[in-house]
C-alpha cells in the first residue's frame, strides 16, 4: 500500500489516526498542513505579507519534515540568515498560527510551491519506509491522485470542536463554542479557496468518525486497508 491518502476537515482526528496507522503499517508519515503552519510561521516572523514572497520562504526556510511516524517533525532554517535548523513542531500549533493559516494556504503560489515539497517527500517516504500515509486536505485530489487508497475523515462540527478544545486546553481556556465557530469558519474558507479547495470526490471513501474514539477510528480504517489489499 504505497500511499494512502486521509483528507478531511480540521479536527476530524486525521492527524492522530494517520500517525496510529502509518505506526502500524510501518509506514511513513507525511502531515501536509504542517508545512502550510510552517510557512504561516516564517511569514509572521518575517514581516512578509505578499504571495511571492510568502512562497520563496518554502525554499529560503528550507521546510522539512522528519517522516518516522514515531518522530514526526516539522523544522526550517531560522533564523534565515543563518544555518542552524529550528525544530517548529510546537509553535506553528499556537493559536495565532490556527487563525492565520487558512489564509496562508489559499494563496495559488503557496499550494504551488508546496506541492512540489509534498510530492517529493511522498516519494521520499515510498523509497525509505515503502509506503507513505499523508494527510491534508487535497491529498486524493491533488498532491497524489493516484494514491492507493483515498480516505475523507470527518465528523460534525460538535464533535471536531470538542476534540479541537481537548488540544487547545494545555495552551488556553477556550470554550467549545468558540472551537466550533472558528472550525466552522475555516471549513468555509477551505472549501471556498480557488487553488485546491477542500472537497470530497467520487473515489474517496468516506469514514464518519464523529461517534468514534481513536482506537475505533484506527481500527475501521485498518480494515479499509485489508480489504482493498485482498480485493486490489
């Protein structure tokens, strides 16, 4: 199973479910929208606002991600001017990158820019762990249409933003509501961006896991996984 693709809204668990069965399939592990906070976060730091710019950070930065699903890890070059390699893994999850990446991410030369990295990781992990899980928000539809398995991982609105706020809670007190209206918010601006909009396709099988736990969720996919190997 070379690449298996998990798409799917913010706070559907693709994250965690993508780690628990790459770990299982002792394949590799690729978190696309790491990348896209990345880049949000060299932005900031930069004081860079226009397109251009924004998406020569990708080169300039160096954006690399450690594919081990045991490790994963998002680092970069910063400062820039020098060449020290900065582990980004827990600032890009702060909550003024969570506001701000959305509109990093619809910028045409930024998903551009960023699907040649993809790619190249994808490949990456294919060669060094024989297969690659990614996850994102067009993965089956753009970055690797022609993955082997294409998964869109959802769940309601109420569910995403109770997991959301169980995250969030060790960084600060936010309540679910307002988890909710900021997932809601940004599930209109991802599906609504010109370059790659987040949608589901005819070849996507769709997992609703908005009534199942981790362990659940791995589980049901795994079997997706078994059946498309014995049936091809």
């Amino acid at each position: 199973m070379p690449v298996i693709a998990i798409d799917g809204p913010s706070g559907a668990g693709k994250s965690s479910v993508s780690k628990g069965i790459a770990l299982r399939g002792g394949w590799g592990y690729l978190d696309t929208g790491a990348l896209y906070r990345g880049l949000t976060w060299l932005s900031l730091q930069e004081g860079v606002t226009s397109p251009e710019e924004v998406a020569k950070l990708v080169q300039i930065g160096k954006l690399n991600f450690n594919l081990d699903a045991s490790a994963p890890k998002l680092t970069a070059k910063y400062p820039l001017e020098q060449q020290g390699i900065t582990d980004l893994s827990e600032v890009i999850r702060e909550e003024l990158i969570t506001n701000v990446v959305s509109g990093i991410s619809a910028i045409p030369q930024v998903r551009a820019e960023l699907l040649l990295l993809q790619r190249e990781l994808i490949q990456k992990s294919i060669n060094e762990f024989g297969g690659a899980v990614v996850e994102g928000r067009d993965i089956g539809t753009t970055v690797w249409p022609d993955a082997e398995l294409k998964i869109y991982l959802t769940a309601d609105v109420e569910a995403r933003a109770i997991r959301r706020q169980a995250q969030l809670s060790e960084l600060s007190e936010i309540s679910a509501v307002s988890v909710a209206d900021s997932l809601a918010k940004r599930d209109a601006i991802d599906s609504m961006r010109a370059a790659s909009p987040l949608k589901q396709s005819e070849d996507q099988i769709v997992l609703d896991a908005t009534y199942l736990n981790l362990e659940e969720t791995i589980h049901a996919l795994w079997n997706l996984i078994e059946e498309r190997t014995v049936n091809g």
